[in-house]
C-alpha cells in the first residue's frame, strides 16, 4: 500500500460502528508490542464516541486503516485525543499524523476554549504534538478529574503513577491552550484536504 490518495480520514458516525471489535483489537494488538501502557476502553465507549461524532477514523475503500477519538474532562474544560491507531498494513504513510492533526481539528471546532492534553510515551506523538502547538507540562497543569486519572489503572504503569503520588509516570504530559496562540506554529488549514474536511 503505497497511495495515500486511497485512504480517507473522515470523522466517525452510526455508519462506522461496525469496526469498533477491529479498533479495540489493533490498539490492544499494538500495545503489547510496544510493551507500552494504555487506558483500555470497551466497545460500547467506542461506539458512543462514534454516535455522538467525537472520534476520526481512516479508511481505505472500506477497509480499516486507522482511528482516534476526543474525551472531554472537567466540564469540558479539557479534552484529550485518545486512543490514535494505524492498522499495521498502513504504517509508514504519515497516515497517523493525518488522523492525529484531523482530531485535533475536530476538538477545536467542538470544543474552540478547551485545552487539549496528551498523556504518551511516543517519541512519535510527541512530535505530532509539538507541531500542533502543545507544550510539555506537569501533571497537575492537566485535568484533575479523577474519572480521567481512574483510566490510567488500566495501564501496565499505574504503579509507578502510584508511586509517585500521581505526579509522575512514564508518560509525558502535553498541553495546548488556545489562549496561548503563540505556541500554534501549525497551520491546520494548509494540510487538510477536502476529502478530510467535508464540512
């Protein structure tokens, strides 16, 4: 697979339920490959997130390519994308920093005075962020909604999160604040084409 032409990153709805067992079973797949942590989510959080048209996925002439999804924390103060996956066969494309800047942009449209976070241990989606405009901060400049930190119990890492009194893990925290415009070196707009942004 070599045509990027091919794979369109639109955002998620009903129609596309029908991949969530395929999602949830790459990101768990590419989990334990990496030997990385990861807050695990059930299908019916996956395909809500698809209804209520918080998630972006990738396909290629109907097969799975890659996905992502946006929550929202403390009253909507916070929002994190979550969950960014590219399906084996289609890595290698940049297919990822195409579904990651789509999200972004949907998180921005939804939520235009939300600060956006990330929690990785990517040097790959650290990179991607920073593009964006994200910044690395502490864990206490994050959302301090203890339905957000619960997920982490799910990650192979959580004891040394818990170690450290929730201060520090693996993970490194990023952070972009709309109100800080300085830090939105990327230009949305520049890379997004219409087969991405149908809108």
């Amino acid at each position: 697979m070599d045509n990027q032409s091919q794979i369109e990153v639109i955002v998620a709805s009903d129609e596309h339920v029908k991949y969530v067992d395929k999602i949830l079973d790459t990101i768990n797949r590419a989990a334990k490959v990496r030997g990385t942590g990861i807050a695990k989510r059930s299908p019916e959080y996956v395909k809500q997130k698809m209804l209520e048209r918080k998630a972006v996925i990738a396909l290629c002439n109907g097969d799975f390519a890659g996905f992502s999804y946006i929550e929202c924390w403390s009253n909507k103060e916070y929002v994190a994308n979550s969950g960014l996956i590219v399906a084996d066969k289609y890595r290698g494309l940049g297919l990822a920093t195409r579904i990651k800047r789509r999200v972004f942009q949907l998180s921005r449209e939804m939520f235009p005075d939300a600060k956006i976070f990330s929690l990785t241990t990517g040097a790959a989606v650290m990179k991607m962020n920073f593009e964006l405009g994200y910044r690395p901060v502490t864990f206490d400049q994050l959302t301090d909604d203890p339905a957000f930190w619960k997920g982490c119990e799910s990650c192979v890492n959580f004891d040394i999160l818990q170690r450290n009194g929730g201060h520090k893990c693996l993970c490194v925290g990023l952070l972009y604040d709309p109100k800080e415009t300085q830090y939105h070196r990327y230009n949305l707009n520049s890379d997004l084409d219409n087969k991405e942004n149908p809108q």
